[in-house]
C-alpha cells in the first residue's frame, strides 16, 4: 500500500464539520454525535468499530472528545478508505476473466512473488485460510481478509 497522507484542505474541512457538532460552551463533540459526524462527511463506519474508536479515544468515559482526538480517528477513517480503494483496485486487476474471483494458482503466485521468506507450507496454509469454501478460487471478501486481516 503506498503512504497516505490527509490533504490540509480534508483537515480544514474535517474541522469545520467537527465545529457543527460542539457541545455547547465546549470544544468537543459528544462521543454519541460522532456517526452523524462522520456521515456529514460522507464517511461510513461499522457501528461496533466507531464504539471501539469512540471508547479508545474517550479514555476517561466522559462521553466527548475533543479535535485532536477526533482529528486521529478522521485520519484513521481516510487512510483505512484509500487502503480499500488499492485493494478493490488491485483485485480488479487479478480478476482477469471478470468473473469476481481470483484463481487460488494465480493467487499462489502472487504470494510467491511478494516475500521471499515465504515457504511454500506457509503459502498453502494461507491459501486454505482464505479459501474457506474450498471454491479453488478467492472473492473480494476472502482476499480482503487475506490481505488486511
């Protein structure tokens, strides 16, 4: 995946939507408000994954955080989205025959190809980890759990 980074003007912008949600007479945003916050900036999150970010950033359970914390978990959110749209891209790419999947033998040689301390047990117990319906082929789902899990 190559580096990310979150561009001034997504921060100016992130910024100006956190000040919608403050808590008035603070300089946080409650920990409830932030999956509207986040669709305000046409960003999604699992429900349990924002709890969990939520909790993780709200470290003394007061219910709110303020724009440094948030700030955190916005870069976290877009680098997490760009990393899937590589991802999305690069299994586009492997799925030469547009079927939505990816030949276990294709796969086999990719992972041969990326590291070179790979042996060829590790390779196969990956391959049966990721081919959980013994299909002999990988959808976007298994090879999404292949490469991020």
């Amino acid at each position: 995946m190559s580096e990310f980074k979150v561009s001034e003007k997504q921060f100016t912008d992130a910024k100006q939507t956190f000040h919608l949600y403050l808590k008035k007479g603070t300089e946080e945003v409650a920990t409830k408000d932030l999956d509207q916050l986040f669709k305000a900036m046409a960003l999604h999150i699992d429900d349990d994954k924002l709890k969990d970010w939520a909790d993780e950033m709200d470290e003394d359970a007061t219910g709110c955080i303020d724009w440094a914390k948030f700030k955190i978990l916005f870069e976290r959110k877009c680098k997490e989205d760009e990393e899937e749209k590589e991802l999305k891209e690069a299994f586009r790419v492997l799925d030469n025959q547009k079927k939505g999947v990816i030949p276990v033998d294709d796969l086999r040689w990719i992972l041969k190809s990326l590291g070179d301390d790979i042996t060829e047990e590790e390779i196969d117990d990956m391959i049966a980890e990721t081919d959980t319906d013994g299909s002999g082929t990988v959808d976007y789902e298994e090879f999404y759990t292949l490469m991020m899990g």
